[in-house]
C-alpha cells in the first residue's frame, strides 16, 4: 500500500506530465507545415481513444476483445447515416451514436463475459466478423464495398471544423480529456476493484467485489469510448467503407495496447502514437515496410513483455540507480 505522501507526489508528478503532454501536444502544428502530417496525427489521436479504453478493459479489468473495431465502426456508421441520410444534427447524434452503442455492448457483454480466455476471443471476434458483413451486405443504406461518402464536417456555430489544423485540436483536445478521464477511474474505488478482479477474480469476488457488474461496466464504457473514436473520425473524413473496421483493425488496436504496455495508460498513447505514425515512417522503403515493422512488433514484444513505454522507464530507472551507486564510492561526490 502506498502512504499517503506517496499517493500526494504521485498525484503531482501526473498533473506535471499532463501539462507537458498538453504544451507539446498544442506547439506541435506550429513546427508542421504539411497537412498530410497533421492528418496522421489526427488519425493517431482518434486511435489513443480506442486504445486507452481498450487498455482498461485489458490492462485493469483483465479481460480481451478482438471486436473493438466493430464498436469503432457502430459509432463511424451511425453518426454518417443519422446525420447524412437523415439530417440529424452532429453533435446529438454523435452522443445518441454512443449510448446506442454502449446498449449493443451491454446487450453482448452480459453472455459474453460469463466465457474465459481464448473462448472470450472468439465470441469478440465472432461480433466483429458479424459487424463487417452487416456492413458490406446493407449496401442501401451503408453504401456497401463502395463506403459511405458526403458526410458533414463538424461545426460550431459558423466555425467549421473543415481543416486539418482545426481537427487537430479538437481531436487532441478529446484524446487528452479521455486520458485524464481515464487516469482519475483508475485511481477512484472503481479502479481499484478493477485492479483486484485483473489480478484475481476469485479473490475479488471473495471480498465483496461484484465482479460481473465491473466486467460489464467497463466493457460497455471501452466499447462508447470506441463508439466516439468512430463518431469523430467519420466527421473528419467524411468517408467510411468496412475495410477501415474489419478484424485487422482489431488485431492493430490489440498490439498497440500490448506495445505500449498493458495496465499503462500512458503507455496506450505511446503505443497509438507509435504504430500510428510507423507506417508512414517506413514508406520510403515500401519493399521492406511490412518486414521493417514487423521485426520492431516482434523486438518488442520479446524483449518488452510488460510493453515499450513501462520497459524504457525501467531502464532509465536502473541507469539512474547505477549512477547513484557510482557516485555513493569512497571518494565521489553524490549529484
């Protein structure tokens, strides 16, 4: 258990990492010219959302989806085809996307999450599967193979949100608000009852923790956080098709919870951001791309079990303590 200083340093060392994180995150168009880079990092903003509450369902809750990318494409088609098709307004529709979602996982989760291990992995990705079919056969009304086009960019009031540079801080904006979300749950009484049903259900349940409710609970919230991703990323491009939403895209958001490190939140940005932008990195050398970025997935996972963002904090810590012991020799002075 952590003392009660601990938990006050704790505390303001993450408020100093948010205000970092949000001055870097707001100063970082000034050094980019190029919409295109803007862009990516637009779409890595969208994917940190999907992430962090995919990490809080695997890191803190212990459990596993492959069907996120189907929560992600229940928000994109909803929000397109209400607000398209229908002229509902974006913002009321964006929320009325989320809480239809969130009734879908609700309505899944509760024999869903009776099931363990590998047969939990099939059923979510048994509902993604489903979800991507219903997509391309309900061509009348989801444009089918040929994606759904026309979709209105966001405003407020007569500002419209119809730039890359404007999407840039809303969609960062959002992603930060999620994060700091995020960070409070986990230190609340919810947090930490998620934290003893990861570590032992039994256990958990044992001790008074109603660990279906809890399951279900942030299994219905991942799947809104990724509703929303899904909601704004179609304003932004204004062009949905089921492609972007197939198990592959499931598969993706998986390995950046696991690269970035599960049961790290900060690490979920981190592996988002990363597998987001590498891509693109590795487009100037298109005939080993594929090659390239599966030996750094692999590299990883190998030699960073718990994840790359908690594995490079471990190693500045013992390169820290060496050099302090360096320093403690007869003869040396402490820094």
């Amino acid at each position: 258990m952590r003392t009660l200083r601990e938990r006050i340093l704790m505390e303001k060392k993450t408020k100093l990492y948010l205000i970092g994180y949000a001055i870097v995150v707001f100063i970082t168009p000034v050094f980019l010219g190029n919409n295109y880079h803007l862009m990516v990092l637009n779409v890595a903003a969208v994917n940190i959302i999907v992430v962090l509450g995919l990490n809080l369902l695997m890191g803190y809750a212990g459990q596993i989806s492959l069907g996120h990318a189907a929560f992600f494409g229940l928000g994109a088609y909803l929000s397109g085809i209400l607000t398209t098709t229908c002229g509902f307004p974006p913002w009321p529709t964006i929320l009325l996307s989320i809480l239809v979602t969130g009734g879908v996982a609700y309505a899944i989760g509760i024999p869903t999450l009776k099931l363990e291990g590998h047969y939990l992995v099939m059923a979510t990705l048994g509902f993604n599967v489903i979800v991507y079919i219903v997509m391309i056969q309900f061509d009348r009304v989801t444009g089918g193979p040929s994606g759904f086009p026309g979709i209105p960019h966001l405003r407020i009031g007569g500002f419209v949100f119809n730039s890359d540079r404007r999407m840039y801080y809303l969609l960062w904006s959002i992603s930060m608000g999620v994060l700091l979300l995020s960070l409070n749950l986990i230190r609340s009484r919810v947090g930490r009852a998620m934290a003893a049903l990861s570590h032992n259900e039994v256990a958990a349940m044992c001790s008074g923790i109603d660990t279906e409710k809890y399951k279900i609970g942030i299994f219905v919230m991942s799947a809104m956080l990724a509703s929303l991703a899904g909601s704004f990323y179609a304003h932004y491009i204004t062009f949905i098709s089921p492609g972007t939403f197939s198990i592959f895209f499931s598969l993706q958001l998986v390995t950046m919870v696991l690269v970035g490190g599960m049961g790290s939140l900060w690490g979920s940005v981190f592996g988002a951001l990363l597998l987001t932008v590498l891509p693109e990195w590795l487009h100037g050398v298109k005939e080993y791309n594929v090659l390239i970025y599966g030996l750094v997935l692999m590299i990883v996972l190998v030699f960073f079990p718990r994840g790359l963002f908690p594995g490079i904090l471990q190693i500045l810590d013992k390169r820290k303590v060496v050099t302090l012991a360096e320093f403690a020799r007869p003869g040396k002075e402490a820094p």
